[in-house]
C-alpha cells in the first residue's frame, strides 16, 4: 500500500505551533522585541552642584522617573510608561554607581 500522505496539513501544523508558542512567550513576557526606541534616551538629567551658602531653585512637581540602587548601579524607573526602566549613565556611558553599597566586581 503506498498511499501519499497530504503534507501541507502537517506543515500548517508546525508554523502554528511554532506561532502559538512565540505568542505565549511574548504576551508572558519572556520574549521582548526591541524596537528602535527603546534605546532612546528617556530625558536629559542635569546635575545640580550644591555650593554651602548659595540658594538654588528646583521645581516643586516630582519627575516622572524614580530611582533605585540596585547592585550597586542607579536604576531609574519610568512610572508614567510601566515596565520602562533604565541605568543612569553620564555622557561616556559609564554607570552612576550608588553610594553605601558594594559595587559589582569583576569576577578574576
């Protein structure tokens, strides 16, 4: 008995699955697609040089960013946009570290 066998439905069969899973993944967010303006720069941060005796002025309305010391390293987390977070780094891309705890070291 040589019957052929229809392949295509095993074929529709395979993209689905392979579809259903990347959709599973993604909507429980183990897989991301980056796009473009995800590695934008949130906002400019300036820093305000505190000098004994001199007045500065700061707005009384918080920023849309909060931060947080993790490991060492200033995380800021966007609370207007959920799930948006980012290091703080200066203009050479290095990470402002927190003071109080132990820096990441690298491992010898």
């Amino acid at each position: 008995m040589s019957e052929e066998r229809n392949a295509i439905p095993m074929i529709i069969t395979g993209i689905c699955s392979i579809l259903g899973t990347v959709a599973c993944l993604w909507y429980y967010g183990y897989l991301h697609f980056a796009k473009p303006e995800d590695a934008l720069l949130l906002n400019d941060f300036t820093m305000l040089k505190t000098v004994p005796g001199e007045d500065y002025k700061i707005s009384l309305q918080p920023a849309a960013e909060v931060a947080q010391c993790m490991d060492g390293v200033l995380v800021l987390f966007d609370t207007q946009q959920k799930g948006l977070t980012g290091v703080l780094v200066n203009n050479k891309k290095q990470a402002v570290r927190c003071m109080g705890q132990e820096t990441p070291q690298l491992e010898q």
